[in-house]
C-alpha cells in the first residue's frame, strides 16, 4: 500500500513538471522563401524578401542561413530539439545572383564528435621545482630606490 502511495506520488510530481518551451531564431514563411528565384535575385532583394541571415559561411561569405530552433527543456534534464529548420540562399561568386535555395530539417542534421586533446604549445613547461629554483636570487634590492622610512 505504501509503495503505490509512493509511486502514484512521484508520477503525479513528474507529470506536474511542464516542459520549458525556447525558440530562437527566424525562419521565413515557405510562400516568402518560395518567392526568392534562383538566377534572378540578388542579395539586396533576398534581404529585402527574407530579411537579414542568421548566419554567413564563414569560407566564403556566398551562402547566407536563416535558422530557427526549438527546444523543450523538462526540470533538470538536458535539452531535447524538439523542430530545427534551416534555409540556406547560396549566391553566384561571378555575378551575385541567387545560385540555389535549399531547405533543411532537424532529420538533416548530424552530430559531430570533438576531439579531446589539446594543441600543445612553443616554449618549455616549468614544473613546480624548475619554477621555485628559477626565482633564486631574481629578488634583490640592486637597483631599486630607496623608499621613506627604510635604510
């Protein structure tokens, strides 16, 4: 009897727990997307249609991306993406028109696995007793001036 009491106590306390809702960033309307013609466009008429990009290539600065994100967020546990849409206006480098239109979904995603290690860097590392026996004899009062109240 105690433990139903307890389960049906903490089923009611989990499902009392409504999840965060976060959404960031913007996505246009399909019909305003769909108005953006490729060979046609240029960038100044793909601002004024979708507005300005949520992010540039970083290469080459040819592809512009509007991104939007949602998230759910349930009491302490990590965030679940619940809707991520990305579209991406590639332009021609020659002659700056729009070369292509592409449409992208969570499902499109992929996770990308970091590497761990750390880039080493030039110079020699000091452990603590090369540290300590290296500060021997630096502190001298030679060349210092003599201040009030010391001889």
């Amino acid at each position: 009897m105690k433990s139903t009491i307890v389960a049906a106590i903490a089923v009611l306390a989990l499902g009392a727990c409504s999840p965060i809702v976060a959404q960031h960033g913007f996505i246009p309307d399909n019909e305003l997307v769909d108005r953006v013609k490729v060979g046609t466009h240029t960038r100044s008429q793909v601002t004024e249609i979708l507005g300005a990009p949520s992010s540039v290539a970083s290469f080459n600065g040819e592809t512009w991306y509007y991104i939007t994100r949602r998230t759910e967020t349930v009491a302490f546990l990590k965030p679940k993406v619940t809707d991520q849409r990305v579209v991406a206006v590639s332009f021609d480098a020659n002659n700056g028109l729009v070369a292509e239109v592409r449409r992208f979904s969570v499902e499109d995603g992929r996770d990308v696995a970091f590497v761990e290690r750390e880039t080493p860097t030039r110079g020699k590392e000091l452990g603590f007793v090369e540290q300590l026996i290296g500060n021997v004899g630096r502190f001298s009062d030679e060349g210092r001036t003599p201040t009030r109240g010391r001889r």
